[in-house]
C-alpha cells in the first residue's frame, strides 16, 4: 500500500493530483486545515492537507502485464508481416527449392497480379523496420521500471546507486510500524549520513583526484581559519605537477599574508614542516592522482608518512559519476583518510552521490563546498541539512 499527504488549496486540487498520481482506486484517508511551516506561515491563511492511499501492487502488475501483451504482439504482427512479404518476395523469385514450403504456403497472400509494386514494398518494409525499431525503444523505456515500486523508482530518480537503494529499502521495511513511508526513508537516511564538525588543528592534509576543487578547498580552510578563526595558518603544497597549481595557492597565500612553501621532494617536506613549527594549523595540498594507479598512490603516501598526521580528508566531488566513487574511495583507502570533503554541490541539482560517497567511503562527512567563493563557500552542514538535500527536499542555489 502507498500512503501520501497532500498539501494543497482545495479539495478539487487535491482530487486531480490523487487521481494523476495514485490512480482512480485511490481512497482519501484523512483530512484537515494546517498552516505552513517556520513563522511565515503563521501569518499565511491555512491550506488543506489530504492524507490518500491505494493498494496498487496487483493493479500495477496487471497494467505492466497487458503492456508487455501488447507491445510483444505488435511486434509479432511486425515480424510475421516482414516475414512474409520476403517469403514472397523469394518465391516471386524461385528463391524456394523446397517444394513443402511451397505447398504450405498460402499463395493467396502472395498474389503478385493485385500485389503493390516494389517500389512500394521497400517502403512498406522501410516503415515496419522503423515501428519495429520504435517498439523495441518503447520497451526498453516502460519496462527499465518493471516490478519496480514507486518508492524504488523516486530513489533511483534522486540519483542513489542501485547499493544504496537496496540497503535503504530493506532498512524501511523493517521498520513495524504506521508512519508513513516519507517519515521512514528520513529515518534510515539520517542514520546512513555521519557528519564530523572536526577542529582542524596540527596538520591538515587533503587527497584526491584531479578536478575535484582540492586547492580551491585548501585556500577556503586556510582562509576560514585565518581570517575567521584568527589562527596561524601555513600553506604547503606538493602539487608541482599541474600548471598553475602552485601560483594559485600563492596567490591567496599572499592575499590572506600566510607563510606559503613548495615541496619536491619527501626531504624538503621535513624541513617545510619545520620552518612553521610555529603554526597554529599547517595545511598541504597534494597532487591530484588517479585512484587506479598505485604506484602514483604509494608514492602520496610517502610524502602523507612523513608528516606524521591522521587529518587526512579525502576531497571528493558532487558530480562525479556513480560508477567511479567506488573506485576513488578503494584506491585512496590505502591513504588511511579519515574524514569527506564533498565539493561542487553548487554544480549539480541532485545529491543523491553525497550518500552514495558516505556508504562507499565508511567514513564521516567534514565539509562540504558550495561555491567559487574563498573563504564564504566552505561549511559544516548538519545531518538534518544534508537529508534535506540527497532527498530532494532543498537545494544549493
């Protein structure tokens, strides 16, 4: 059974919006006059909610089966119908030795006097290659959904890995108990999502792969805990590889008047260290590696061993691609971070992949970015704020 609330103006429009979503078995459960939330709404007029309900398993099922007997017997009706205008055409042609397949075939239906000409055939066969072509497309679109529940499919569409569905549905259905299922997912959502307001003191390092914002986030910190937090804060970078890399974090080490030095090597790393013994917090950005290369990895980690820290945070960002956060996250485990930076979600409508990155990663969630802004664009959501999001029910403007 699916329950919903409705919050709407009238019952004319609660009605239509049952009837689209629910369909016409749909009963209405409840109803009365609320006012919207936070202190706005105590001063609007009041709207209605409606709380609705269907049992639409089996209608569901038998809709998707008529479907399916439709769409196959179309295609059945397209294929018989190619199948034998070419057996026609190969009679036509003497094509068929076998005499059986003569016989049994119904010459009436092949009647090449009132036949079109074939001109016209090739059209005809052109036209029921496309509507083939357009069914198969119309299956794969209505059927990608088939035995799946519209709670599934509002998971899916909120960009959860198919992972992440599973471990939420199962963990909702467990649940024994009358609320609804929206009241559930929040639930088992906010326990899914850990979040670390971590003091960053001694030494911070970041990792992670190229594009993902690593130096921008780097001057964020560096400018929230100096111009913020009045710290002394030195910057350290290793990152020689990318063009720019290293005049960029100078650039706001210069602006922000905090000591800024370069590393080449694991020697100098000791002695960079060293000369601000007298830091309050020291941050070091490091070269964006790919997760699959392991020597590449291997040698991050000789540079993070000289150091000596466990503030390590993995920078990871909104958009990447569901399919290579598991791969990021596996290949820089052998960093032993300890904490998430989800950046760029300024850059994509759906949060889905916050979640996604959580379960992949094991570990707590830091900071999150939300702009190009240094240092605004940095912060620590709560748990609350982030079920918000990864659920649709906010956005980062």
């Amino acid at each position: 059974m699916i329950i919903k609330r409705y919050k709407v103006n009238n019952m004319n429009e609660a009605i239509t919006r049952i009837r689209y979503e629910l369909g016409k078995e749909a009963v209405i459960i409840s109803q009365r006059k609320i006012r919207k939330p936070g202190i706005l709404g105590f001063f609007s007029r009041k709207i209605l909610e409606v709380t609705a309900a269907v049992d639409n398993k089996k209608k569901e099922s038998n809709r998707e089966a008529d479907m399916q007997d439709s769409i196959v017997a179309i295609k059945k009706l397209v294929n018989d119908k190619m199948k034998n205008n070419t057996l026609c055409n190969d009679v036509k042609g003497d094509k068929i030795i076998d005499n059986d397949a003569k016989e049994n075939y119904n010459t009436s239906e092949c009647n090449y006097e009132n036949n079109i000409v074939d001109k016209n055939n090739d059209s005809i066969i052109k036209e029921m290659q496309q509507m083939k072509g357009m069914l198969n497309e119309m299956m794969k679109g209505s059927y990608g959904n088939v035995g799946k529940s519209a709670f599934q499919i509002k998971l899916e569409n909120s960009d959860f890995n198919s992972k992440v569905v599973n471990t939420i549905l199962n963990r909702v259905n467990i649940i024994e108990d009358d609320r609804a299922e929206e009241e559930k997912l929040k639930e088992v959502v906010t326990s899914m999502i850990k979040v670390e307001d971590k003091v960053l003191e001694n030494i911070v390092v970041l990792v992670g792969p190229t594009g993902v914002g690593k130096t921008t986030t780097i001057a964020k910190l560096a400018g929230k805990l100096s111009l913020i937090e009045k710290k002394k804060v030195g910057l350290i970078t290793i990152d020689t590889y990318r063009i720019g890399a290293v005049e960029q974090l100078k650039t706001y080490a210069d602006i922000m008047n905090i000591p800024f030095q370069v590393v080449f090597t694991i020697k100098d790393m000791g002695k960079a260290i060293e000369n601000m013994s007298d830091c309050d917090v020291i941050l070091i950005d490091t070269t964006g590696r790919s997760s699959k290369n392991k020597m590449q990895i291997s040698e991050l980690r000789a540079f993070i061993d000289k150091v000596n820290t466990d503030n390590i945070h993995l920078v990871i960002s909104c958009t990447t691609k569901n399919r290579d956060i598991d791969v990021i996250v596996e290949g820089y485990k052998e960093l032993n971070y300890n904490n998430v930076i989800i950046t760029k979600l300024d850059e994509t409508s759906t949060y889905g992949s916050i979640l996604n990155i959580l379960q992949a990663a094991k570990k707590p969630i830091s900071f999150v970015t939300t702009g190009q802004n240094v240092p605004e664009d940095i912060k620590v959501m709560n748990t609350e704020e982030l079920v918000k999001l990864v659920l649709g029910e906010d956005i980062i403007c």
